[in-house]
C-alpha cells in the first residue's frame, strides 16, 4: 500500500530516542523529510545520522526545549526553513513515566504534576499552536501525539494526570482543526522496549527484590498477545496516521500495548 507519504514534511519532538527515533526513521524510509528535535544535541547527531544511513533520505537535527515558548517558535520557523514547510507533527518529547507509584503521601507530587503539564501538555500544545499556521496555508496536516495508557488506569496520580490531559487536548484540537485538513489524535503505548528498558527492568528487580527473569515473565504476561512490543510497534502505527490515507480518524486514541488490561473499552 502506498501511504502517500513520499515528500511530506515532519517535525518529531523527543525524537534522538526511544519511541521518538523510531517514529522519524519509520517516516524517513517513506520518504518524509524529518526535522527530529532534542534538547540533547549529542544524542540528537547520533539520532539524525542514523536514519539518514538508513533511509537515505533527508533528516535534520534541530535543538529545542519544549518547555519554552520562545525555544518552540525558534524550532519551528527554523524547521519551516529547512523544509520549506510542515505536513505532520510527532508530538513525543517528555520524560518516561516513573514505575514508581504516585499518591497523595508523595511530598513532591506537586511540583512533580506542575513540571509534566509544562512538558508534556502545554509542550505539545506549544509545538502544535506553531505548526498550525503552515499546514492551515496547506489545508492539510497530521498532529500525532504520544501519551500512554497510564490516561486509563489509576495507581499514578502524575501518570494519569498527564495523560488524560493529552487525550483531552487532542479532541479539542481535533475538533478545532478538522475543518483546514488537519487530524489531530493520540497513541497510548504501554510498556515499550527501548534503549532505556534494560536499566529499568533493573531497577525493578532491586525495588520488588525479584531476579530480571521474573520481570521479564511478569512483563510478557501484561498484555493479550503474550510478547514484548518494541518502539518500531508504535512507530508503525504513527506512520500509518501521518498517511493521507487515515482520514478517517481523528480526535480518538490509540491504545498500544499489545492488549494491557481486562476491561471493555467502548
């Protein structure tokens, strides 16, 4: 299937690593030219370098702080440069949810709630309110934005905080935007492998004093399909709402977690 995405533009946040990488080298061998942005600008050479070996095709590193509104607006005008204008935007740039539970008795939950609405929801906001004017010129976009399925499930204050503000977010804006061309909607991972997952199934271990194995076993037991999902399962997914081709949604959420959880979603 041709997803109509040769010669599109796109802006990935949060894109040297993780899910964010995947998603700019998923798009890059379909022929976007990416713009992948990081506050890191070691991990962003390394990023950039390697989907440009691997797709052979055109990708830009761009220093940006998401958190800041002026930091934003650089990014993007600086992106419209490179690019000569932008199709789809991959909001992911936010920090990876603790395992740790988070309640009432955490002393720091406060400020902790306060720093991830700056980042990961008014960042998203940020990037979007900068994109919008290009691909209203265009009558035609892509916001795709990364949350996770902390937004369904309690046991983390911050988490579902946050998240839940992601999916809000979206549907505003896709209501809001629908009408120039542009879809706007959400992917909610799960536990995902990348390049930080071994530090942190090690870290797990020591918490719940349990050997790796049993983290592992207990991981690929969380979801229906029994096996580990990896940050290129997501990235298909958000290559395949970049596409022209997905028109037909728009403001929902993607649950992406191999099948967490027993509840009837409807």
């Amino acid at each position: 299937m041709d997803l109509e995405l040769k010669n599109k533009r796109a802006i990935i946040t949060g894109g040297s690593r993780g899910i964010g990488k995947s998603i700019g080298m998923s798009l890059s061998k379909e022929g976007v030219e990416c713009v992948i942005v990081s506050r890191n600008n070691k991990s962003l050479e390394i990023a950039v370098n390697e989907i440009r070996n691997c797709s052979k095709n055109i990708c830009h590193g761009v220093i940006a702080d998401t958190g800041n509104n002026d930091s934003v607006k650089n990014m993007v005008n600086i992106s419209k440069e490179l690019m000569g204008g932008i199709d789809i935007l991959v909001n992911c740039a936010a920090k990876p949810l603790s395992p740790k539970k988070s309640g009432i008795e955490d002393k720091s939950i406060d400020e902790k709630i306060v720093e991830e609405i700056n980042v990961k929801v008014m960042g998203y906001l940020r990037c979007t309110r900068a994109v919008v004017p290009f691909m209203k010129a265009n009558g035609w976009g892509r916001i795709i934005n990364i949350s996770g399925l902390a937004y369904r499930s309690s046991g983390n204050i911050v988490g579902s905080i946050r998240n839940v503000s992601v999916s809000a977010l979206t549907k505003n804006l896709a209501d809001e935007l629908g009408p120039y061309g542009i879809n706007v909607t959400v992917i909610h991972p799960g536990f995902t492998i990348t390049e930080r997952t071994k530090n942190l199934v090690s870290s797990m271990a020591k918490e719940r004093k349990k050997t790796i194995d049993e983290i592992w076993d207990e991981i690929h037991q969380n979801n229906s399909t029994k096996k580990k999902i990896f940050a290129n399962d997501i990235a298909y997914i958000a290559t395949i709402l970049a596409s022209p081709k997905s028109i037909a949604i728009n403001g929902d959420g993607i649950a992406a977690g191999g099948g967490i959880g027993n509840a009837i979603y409807y």
